[in-house]
C-alpha cells in the first residue's frame, strides 16, 4: 500500500431524492450491506486504493435531511466532489437532479465543484426485459439520453449502476476521487503517479 | 427557473435586508414579506442593496472589505455562466451570496472582539439595551457574550449571597482552628513529626479523619504534608479529582467483617476503607486509585449546594461535609483550566428541564427560551470565574509552598491515570459485532419467525448498533479531543465549548437511551416490543432534552467548524488532530466528521424508524407506538430545523450561520 497523507481527505457526499438508492450505493461500496440491507449509512472514514495509491475518503449521505435544507447546507461545507444520484424507474428524479440538486451544490460549494452523475437501480431494467415486460422497460430512463444530459450539465462522469449486485459501484467513486483530484493539481501527481510519500 | 431558487433568491434577499438594517445601527425590525413579491425585479435589486450595504459597511468598518473580495466578485460577475437558460436569477443570488459572505466573512469576526473588549469597561447598562445593541452589531457571537456576560452578572448575585453563608462557617471554622493552635505550636510540637500528624491532629481538633490524608501523603512527600493546613486539604482533594477525571467521592467507613474491597476483592477488614458516596463502591484506601470512573458521575453530590445542611451540622460536621463547604468557597478563585473542564464533564449545574414545549407563537417566549438554553451552554464556564475574595486567604509563604507542591504532585498522578481512563470505558472500545441480526442469531432461533418479523429484528438491532456507534463517536470527542485539546494544548475551555457545545448533555442523553435499548436488547434474543422505549425518549421530559440539545448542538455547528478551522492554521493543533487520527478509537474521524455526525444522527431516527414500521405487521401492539414515536421524532427534528422559519430573530440568526458556513 503506498503512503498516504492523513489530510489530503476527499469529502465525496452523495445527494439525490429520497428512495433513489444512495444508501443502498453507499452501504455496498463499503461493503457493509453483503447480503443484507441497511437502513442507514454511516458517515464514514475510508481507504481507497487507487491501483497506485491510495486515499482516503470520508463519505456521506444525505439519507434523511432531503427535507432539511439548513442541515443538508451544514453536510456540504467542505464537500471535496458530490455524487447527483436518480432513479432510472422513475424520471421525476432525474428532473429533480436537474433543477434541485445541481443548482444546489453549485451554489454551496461553487460552480466548478466536481460531480458524477449515477443512474440507480440499474438492475431493474435487466428484470424488466426478463419478464417481458418490454413496454415498460421503455419507460425508464435511456443511458443515451442520460449521457447527453450529463454532458449538458458538465458532470465529471456518468455511470448506470446497481447497487444491490455491486455493478459499477466501485468505478463511481474512483471517478469521483478522480474528479477531485483533477481540481486539486498540487496532490494530482502525487496520486496517479504513486510519487506521494 | 423552479420555486427553490426563487425562495433562496428570497431568502438572501431576506437576509440582505436584515443583515442592512443591523449594520445601519436601528434595531431590528421584522422582515415584511410584501417586499419579496416581485420575483422578476428580485434578482438586480438584490444586487443593489448589498451592494448598498456594503458601502454603508465601508463607512463603518474600514478594515471590513479586502481588496481580493472586490476581484473576486468582479470575477464571478464576468464569468460566462454555465447553467443553463434561465438560471439568471439563480447566479444572481449566488452572487450575492457571495458578496454577503465576503463581507461578512472579512467583516464581523475581528469587530467582534474589539466591541466586547469595549463593552468589558461599561458594564453598568442594563440587559434590554444591551439586547438592542448587540442586535445593532449583527453578529450572533456578540450577542452569546451579552447573554453570557448578563449571566455572569446574574451568577455572581446569586453565589456572592451563597458565599457569604459558606465564609462565615469558614471564618469561624478557622477562629476555632486559631485558637486551638497556633502555627509556631504546632511546629515545635515534636509529634507532628512522626509521621501521625493527621492522627495527632485529628485527636486535637476532635474531628474524624478521612482516608484520603492517608493516601495523599503516600503519594506526596510526607516531609511537607504538615504544612499544608486542614482547610487546605480537601480542596487539593477537589483539584485531583477533576485532573484524574474519576469523580468518585470516598468518604471513609468502617464496615462489616464480610465486606470486599470491590477492585482487589480482599477482605476490608482492618484496614482503611473507603466508600463511594455516588456509587457506592467499597474498596480499599490504597486500591482506590486504580479503581476507574465514578459510573454515576452525572449524579454529582457537590453540584448541589449543601445550604441547609452545612449550618445545621456547623461544629459537628465530618471532613467530607468540610470539604464541600470549602471546595464551594475555593471554587471562586481562579482555577487551573482543567477546573473548568471538570465542570463541564458533569451536568451543568441550573438546568432545569423547561416543560413548555418550545415552539409558541409569540417572539417574546422563543427569545427568552433561546436566552434560557444558552444560559445552560455558558453556565459551566461562567460559574468558575468570579472575582476572588482575598481576604480570606492567608498570603503566607506555607501556603504558596504545599500548593505548588501539590501541584506538581497532581501532574505526576494524572499521567499515570491519563491513559487508562479511556480505555476502561465499554463504550469505547471497538468490538467486532456481528453486522446484523439474521448473522448473529443461530437458526434454530429463527425458525418460528418470518421473514418479515426477521427483516424487523435486523433493523431493530441495527438501530441499537448505530446506537452505540453514535456514543462511541460523541465519547471519543469529549475523551480524546476535548481531554487532548485542555491538556495538551491548554486551550481556553470557551473556545472547547464553542467547538463542542453542549456535549457532555448530548452523550448523557444518548448514553440513558442506548442503555434503555440494550436492556430491552438484553431481555430476549427477539426483541418483541421497542415502540414503548422509543416512544419515552422522544417525548416528555426526555424528548425536550434531546431537542434542546441537539438544538444548540445544530445552530452551534457552523461556529464549532469556523473555529476549528481557525485553530487548524496553528501548527501545533494540527500535529494535534494528526496525533488522534492515528489512534485507532478514532477510526481516523477528525472532528469535523465527528461534530457532522452528531448532526447527521437525528436525521436518521425517522430512517430507522420507519424501516422498523414497514416490517411490523398493523396488528402488533408495537405498531401503534412507532408510529406515535415516528411522528414524534418528525415534529422534533422539524421544530429546531426550521427554527429559522419562526421568528425573525431566528431567521437572522439562522441566515448568520448559513453564511459563516462557507467561509
């Protein structure tokens, strides 16, 4: 394991609405939730090993203030990269992710905050097209449009994920802690070029 | 553009209109809604009235604005903006925003120093003006330290009538003591040398003594222990149980022949026994100090003062009830910091649970209720720092002598127990617990339930597992950065209150409420009933609290952050916080994921809550309690975080807070 700095710490929180899985994305990537499913996340400090490095990431969920904007504000103080979650069955979502949580850490935390856009529940659109239920597995939301969206909105990256199979899961928050250190070009090459000691 | 932006758009506008009429010195008046109609309009006019503001600020305030705040804001306003159509209005109080918070951010900290340092001098104006000024100044922290400096005031009245009771019994006391002996007696008696002065004495003044002299020239040297004279000795007693943090209360027993020391568990007969007033632990004089933390220290003896009792008992009293007399009267002296720290450890003294509930409708109540919980903030550090009345103390060179003798004494015993006093406590430390219920459990268990009622003991436990996590986090900031942070660093005990406030009332809270669970828990492997012990904590006295708690714990957080990172310039704070990080209670939690956590708890109650609901069929005799208990934890969590939505001194305060948050 390389040698990490103990400060060099990216907040990455997780935003979205309500029942659209971040807990769920949460709880799988640091794999408590094998098996099981929790009901809540608890802020965490962790290691992520970057191939080449590792950092160290504290993670958040906004679970349970989706209501509380002065608490959610107290949450994003510091926020090093943010992960916009929606759910691929249900487009009002994606809309919410559109006007109210973009706009909103972007006016928290400034405009060029970094942030990938995660599709959840991405399972659900294999168990549609099982059960030949065709019809409705149009209604969800298309990848393509997604990623045209995400471009629109100058997200870092945008994955289609599934939690409850640990599909993708890994890769959004590698792209997030590489979102950040994008921003960060003093800590940069230290950390992709394992120079950091 | 959606309702959201415009309300914040509003809300700044809001703001900038207080925050206007704050700097311009009237006092402050209600936000009329009519102003924010015109949602078109909004957005430029805003920008005009900050801008207005902060002019006005410049005349006030020459050191307000910086140079880079201007380019800043030059900068954002000739950015191309990236949203998408209309988001004009969206940039636009983001803008301002930023513009307040500069200001604000430049502007209010150091102002507030100099105007408290100012007002230390006119301390003669009464309370309602001062209310007026301080809402003149705009700044939230100015007000605290009106309200702390209004309670000091109010405390010193109160205990300056106590301490004349108290100095009486002492003057006379000590006459007594005069008369017996006087000090060139006592010196030339040969007996005091033999090393059974206590005895010798005890004999003369006719009063019993307590184990702990034994013990204290043990571990002090018994050379000097003579000088120290007896009404010095229980309050160097007092001194070493708030560094040693084990507030235990011995008084000496005689007991039964069947008694056992509790830690060495030999016999007590024969030797000195000691007992626990708190506790009631028994043990030896000499295995005392190896014995852990009082367990009930929240029921401390010597919080309460003993008014009545003391001139009952006057002449007759034993050393125990001497020393609280006396660690009253000392207590007014200026302490070491680590005096105050011990204070803040247990329950702050006059707190009374107010039974209201907090949200009324007239402003006068709210104002009162927030005046009444900060009182409770400050009333642990404000009661420590009386001015002193000298003439009590004697200012010969003996004194001056065994205190700086018991002082080092005391620095030497603390290291030794410094370690320990963490590591004893079960809530500290990490266990490795199954994750959840169905893993735990053996099948043969499960095997009449199903899987719904499993689903609801995994929650259940789940709960009662994060339960103690969240214990685990708020004793890790009292035990290892609040304890680090007054030891190590010898940083004022204010500023440690600041950065954590109330949290010695938040880990008493949610350690009863743990313990209630774990009882429950701890009754059978399937927990039938929990709506019940949720239902108690989130109501009546309990649930008025925790929302009095956690309330000032929420509205605290954007200060408790801004000085953290403050102090986090200093360098040697940060090899500090880099120093716990590498201890592995903390699971490399700084504090400020530990103060965020704290916040983040009473957000999820109505998670888990819920979860618990959904896997309890309607019919059970639980149900209907968690769904009292679920709307009672809503309307709890709803009450202080929409505080701001109430009143406008609320709002103000609020806003205040939204903006330091950033900075």
């Amino acid at each position: 394991m390389a040698a990490r700095s103990p400060f060099a710490r990216c907040k990455i929180v997780v935003v979205g609405d309500q029942f659209c899985g971040k807990t769920l994305l949460l709880n799988s990537f640091v794999n408590k939730g094998k098996g099981h499913e929790f009901a809540i996340f608890e802020s965490c400090v962790v290691d992520f090993d970057l191939g080449s490095s590792t950092i160290t990431l504290s993670l958040h969920d906004i679970s349970g203030q989706e209501d509380y904007e002065s608490m959610r504000n107290l949450t994003y103080a510091d926020a090093d990269a943010f992960v916009v979650c929606y759910d691929v069955s249900k487009r009002e979502t994606l809309k919410n992710a559109e006007f109210k949580w973009l706009p909103e850490i972007r006016s928290k935390c400034g405009e060029d905050i970094p942030f990938i856009l995660v599709g959840c529940k991405a399972d659900l659109r294999q168990i549609l097209h099982n059960n030949d239920l065709h019809k409705k597995a149009l209604d969800l939301v298309s990848i393509k449009e997604v990623e045209r969206l995400a471009a629109r909105f100058g997200a870092y990256a945008f994955f289609e994920c599934s939690a409850k199979y640990g599909r993708n899961v890994r890769q959004v928050f590698e792209a997030s802690t590489k979102a950040w250190l994008d921003t960060r070009e003093d800590l940069y090459a230290y950390f992709t070029e394992g120079l950091y000691c | 553009m959606p309702g959201t932006f415009k309300r914040q758009a509003s809300k700044v506008w809001q703001s900038v209109r207080s925050i206007g009429h704050l700097r311009s010195h009237s006092t402050c008046s209600p936000v009329q809604e009519e102003d924010c109609h015109e949602p078109e309009q909004q957005s430029t006019s805003v920008r005009e009235k900050s801008e207005a503001t902060v002019k006005s600020d410049d005349d006030i305030n020459v050191n307000v604005m910086s140079p880079q705040c201007d380019v800043e804001l030059k900068e954002q306003l000739g950015r191309p903006r990236t949203m998408s159509q209309g988001a004009e209005d969206v940039n636009d109080a983001f803008v301002v925003k930023q513009r307040i918070r500069g200001t604000l951010s430049v502007g209010t900290l150091p102002r507030y120093q100099g105007t408290i340092d100012a007002r230390q001098d006119s301390a003669s104006s009464d309370l309602e003006s001062r209310k007026d000024r301080s809402t003149a100044y705009g700044s939230y922290l100015q007000l605290q330290e009106l309200i702390k400096e209004h309670d000091k005031q109010h405390e010193k009245v109160v205990s300056d009538k106590y301490n004349d009771e108290i100095l009486k019994d002492f003057m006379l006391r000590k006459k007594r003591t005069k008369a017996r002996m006087s000090l060139t007696e006592f010196l030339t008696d040969p007996r005091n040398f033999q090393g059974d002065e206590d005895q010798s004495l005890a004999g003369k003044h006719g009063r019993s003594i307590s184990g702990k002299t034994d013990s204290e020239k043990k571990s002090s040297s018994s050379m000097f222990n003579f000088f120290r004279k007896p009404s010095q000795r229980p309050r160097n007693k007092e001194k070493h149980k708030d560094k040693s943090k084990s507030t235990h209360h011995f008084v000496a027993v005689s007991v039964s022949n069947s008694a056992k020391c509790d830690y060495c568990d030999k016999p007590l007969v024969n030797k000195d026994a000691v007992k626990c007033q708190v506790c009631s632990i028994n043990t030896h004089d000499t295995c005392k100090e190896s014995i852990g933390p009082c367990s009930k220290v929240s029921k401390h003896p010597k919080d309460k003062p003993p008014a009545g009792s003391l001139r009952d008992k006057k002449f007759s009293v034993s050393t125990s009830e001497l020393s609280k007399a006396i660690s009253f009267t000392v207590k007014d002296k200026p302490r070491p910091l680590s005096f105050y720290y011990g204070q803040n450890s247990k329950s702050l003294p006059g707190y009374t649970v107010p039974k209201q509930p907090p949200i009324t409708s007239t402003i006068g109540r709210q104002r009162r209720e927030l005046f009444h919980a900060l009182h409770r903030q400050h009333s642990s550090s404000s009661c420590g720092s009386q001015p002193i009345n000298e003439e009590m103390e004697d200012p010969s060179s003996q004194t001056n002598i065994s205190e700086t003798l018991s002082g080092s004494m005391e620095s030497l015993d603390e290291d030794a127990t410094d370690d320990a006093h963490y590591e004893n406590d079960p809530d500290l430390v990490l266990k490795d617990e199954p994750e959840s219920w169905s893993v735990m459990v053996d099948k043969k268990k499960k095997k009449g339930l199903s899987k719904l009622d499993i689903k609801r003991q995994d929650v259940i436990y789940e709960m009662i597992q994060t339960e103690k996590h969240h214990v685990r986090t708020l004793k890790i900031m009292q035990k290892i950065f609040c304890h680090g942070m007054r030891n190590e660093l010898n940083m004022d005990p204010n500023i440690i209150d600041k950065m954590f406030p109330m949290l010695s009332e938040i880990i008493e809270i949610n350690t009863s409420f743990l313990n209630a669970l774990k009882f429950r828990q701890g009754r059978s492997v399937v927990v039938d009933k929990i709506g019940d012990v949720l239902v108690e904590q989130f109501s009546g006295e309990n649930g008025e609290r925790m929302k009095y708690a956690y309330g000032i714990f929420c509205a605290h957080q954007a200060e408790a952050v801004a000085i953290y990172k403050e102090y986090k310039s200093d360098k040697k704070f940060l090899a500090f916080i880099k120093k716990c990080s590498q201890n592995t209670l903390c699971r490399r939690w700084s504090i400020q994921e530990c103060i965020l956590a704290v916040t983040h708890r009473i957000t999820k109650y109505p998670l888990l809550i819920e979860a618990i609901i959904k896997a309890t069929k309607a019919n059970k005799a639980d149900y209907p309690l968690l769904q009292e208990a679920n709307t009672l934890v809503k309307v709890w969590s709803n009450t202080f975080v929409f505080l701001g939505n109430s009143t406008t001194f609320y709002r103000i305060i609020i806003v205040l807070h939204s903006l330091y948050a950033n900075i």
